[in-house]
C-alpha cells in the first residue's frame, strides 16, 4: 500500500484534542508499509490475525496501535508487550517512538518467528522477542500493553506484575472488559479514552496508587 494512504487512514487515529495531528516521517510510514507488506504474505499461509482487508489491518491493528503509542509518547523508557501475536500494538509502538526499549512476548512458535522477521526486515533496534508466555519473564517495564489477548483476567494480573511501581498499564480492550478490569486492579488508578473510529473499542491507562 502506498504511503501516502496509509497516512490518511491513520489521520483519526493521530488527531490531538485541539484539532491538529502528529505526522508520521516518511522513514516510519515506509515501516508500516513494509510491515502490511510482511503481514499479509505471512497471513496468506499461517494465520495470524482475522482481518484480511489492507485498508481494515491499518485501521484496525495499526491505528489502534498508534493510538496507544501516540498517548504514552514520552513516559517511558522500557515497554513489555504481553501476547504480541502479529506484533500489536509493540511493533508500531516502537515505530512511532524510537527511543523506547520494547519487548514483544509471544509463545507460539510460528508468531514469535513472524516478529523476528518484522524485526529483521525493517531494521529496528532496540525490540526483542521472548519466545515463551509472559509469567516467565524476568523482567520490569515502564510500560506493560496488550491487546486482543486470550484469558483477560488472567493477562491483565500478568501484565501488572510485569510493571515498574511507577509505571503505566496500557491496555486496548472492548467497552465490556472495563468492569473486569476494575474489579481486578485494585490500587490503581484508572483512566480510559474511547478508540477513534469504535463504538465499543478503549484505550485504558493504569498506574499503581502511590499514597
């Protein structure tokens, strides 16, 4: 897909409160293509996410994904990403902010070996794949995201022991997971803002009570 469309799919997902809108460089618009490009040869023959439409995979996973990037810009210097299946939303999250250490866990074989090739392809640094589930992780990030993951309840108690004290859950969830959430995560404080272009689609923040 051409760039120059992918941008103007990705323009609600980008847009700030006053009007005005982040613009994506020309290097991380190439990225994402090059990422479609990876995902729909790769979905051809295994089947790593449901959407098969380009236009709805850039909509759907990679504005999500932005979204998310484009909210926690900033505040954090490490990110763990809990069940990265195709790569959403680490991989654009590491994409828009370069500066950040990302760490895709994925337990399945064939998707695991699917973000190592993302990985290659595009050149990115400072991303990695831990190739098992994430409670075997022996790590602490600033930042702990997920989206789309099997057993929710159970992801989201992993992803808050995977946090940093001062650190921030961001997690992209359906408007029905909210109630679950907050009953499971007690001692944070919770914020969320609807998903562009969703009815029913949240970004949710969380950070441990500190008082």
């Amino acid at each position: 897909m051409e760039t120059a469309r992918i941008a103007e799919l990705l323009e609600p997902y980008l847009r700030r409160a006053d009007g005005g809108g982040e613009v994506l460089t020309q290097v991380q618009l190439q990225q994402l293509s090059d990422f479609l490009d990876l995902l729909l040869r790769w979905n051809a023959k295994t089947n790593l996410t449901s959407v098969r439409e380009p236009e709805a995979i850039v909509t759907r996973h990679f504005g999500e994904s932005l979204f998310l990037a484009r909210r926690v810009s900033g505040e954090a210097h490490t990110a763990i990403d809990v069940g990265s299946g195709a790569g959403f939303p680490g991989i654009p999250l590491r994409i828009y902010s370069p500066h950040l250490a990302v760490t895709l866990t994925e337990s399945q074989n064939k998707k695991a070996t699917f973000l190592n090739e993302v990985i290659r392809e595009l050149t990115l640094t400072h991303i990695n794949v831990f190739p098992g589930r994430a409670e075997e992780l022996n790590l602490r990030a600033d930042l702990v995201t997920f989206r789309a993951v099997e057993k929710f309840e159970q992801a989201l108690l992993i992803a808050a022991k995977l946090l940093k004290p001062t650190g921030c859950l961001a997690l992209l969830l359906g408007s029905r997971q909210m109630d679950a959430a907050h009953k499971l995560l007690t001692g944070f404080e919770i914020d969320n803002s609807p998903v562009p272009e969703s009815r029913e689609r949240v970004l949710l923040f969380a950070r441990r009570n500190q008082g």
